[in-house]
C-alpha cells in the first residue's frame, strides 16, 4: 500500500513538473526573470521522479510470476530464433561478397601480409642507399617513417628530372 502511495505521489510530482513546473520555468528563464538555476532544478525534480517511477515499475516487473513464467518459456525460441537469423545473415553477407567482389578476412590478411613485408624490403633499401647497416624490425618507428618521406621523395624528384629529360629530348 505504501508503495502504491509513493507510485502516485511521484506520478503527481512528474506531471505537475512536466505541465506546469517546467514551461513556467522554460518562460521565466526566457524572458530573463529566472531565479538561478530554476529551470534545471525543475528539470531534474522531473528527472528524479521518473527514474522512481521506472525503477520501482521495473522492480514490480520482475517480481511479477507471470513475466518470469513467460520469459522462461519464451527463451528458447528467442534463442532458436537468433541463432537461425546468424546462420541466414551469415550465408546473405558470403553470397554478397561473392556478388560485389568484396574480399574476405583471408585475402585482407594476405594484403597485409604483404605490405609489412614491402615496407621491411622499403627499410632495408633506404638503410643501404644511405649508407647505414639494415635497421632491426623494431626500431624507432618516427625515424623509420622520417626516412621513408624522404626517400619516396628522392624518388618524386628522379621521376621529374627524368620526365623533363625525355620531353626535351622528344
């Protein structure tokens, strides 16, 4: 009994702070003759009621024999009804990767494979062309990427002078 009592008081409370509290408030702070924090305290009165309303219909939810009898014998079929959705959405998305051409996990990890072993080969060629012994795999990386930048930027620079030469002598 009790509880039904606190249940209607914060109902009153909510509605009361919703209908009236609040667009008085909302009106007062527009026009600028608001005390401070008035509306959020009008806010938050309605807030805290409605977190007590939810929590204690939540509360009589769970208690209630008839929802934990039907969500028991429901389970099951929610459980057969997920697992048939993974195994259709599963067969949908590997016939649409066969459709669109997308790749799948093991040629992305091949692709990968492949450039952590270009960039090593990278590495390497940029320690031998300026002159340094081939750095260790688990070297500083900024310095490693500083001299990849102006490597591939020596490279720009060849491939221009190289494109000026041909184009005079055509």
């Amino acid at each position: 009994m009790a509880e039904r009592t606190q249940n209607a008081k914060d109902l009153l409370t909510l509605y009361k702070a919703l209908l009236i509290e609040l667009p008085v408030a909302g009106t007062k702070a527009s026009l600028g003759v608001a005390k401070d924090n008035e509306l959020e305290e009008t806010a938050w009165k309605a807030y805290e009621a409605w977190i007590r309303l939810v929590n204690r219909s939540t509360d009589a939810l769970y208690q209630n024999p008839f929802f934990g009898d039907a969500l028991g014998r429901s389970l099951p079929g929610l459980l057969r009804t997920q697992r048939f959705a993974n195994s259709v959405s599963g067969a949908v998305s590997a016939a649409l990767r066969s459709v669109d051409g997308l790749p799948g996990a093991s040629e992305v990890q091949a692709v990968r494979t492949e450039l952590h072993d270009l960039r090593l080969e990278l590495r390497s060629l940029i320690a031998v062309a300026s002159g340094r012994p081939a750095l260790p795999e688990q070297a500083d990386m900024q310095r490693d990427e500083e001299a990849e930048e102006e490597f591939i930027k020596a490279l720009d620079g060849r491939l221009r002078l190289a494109r000026r030469g041909k184009a005079k002598a055509a």
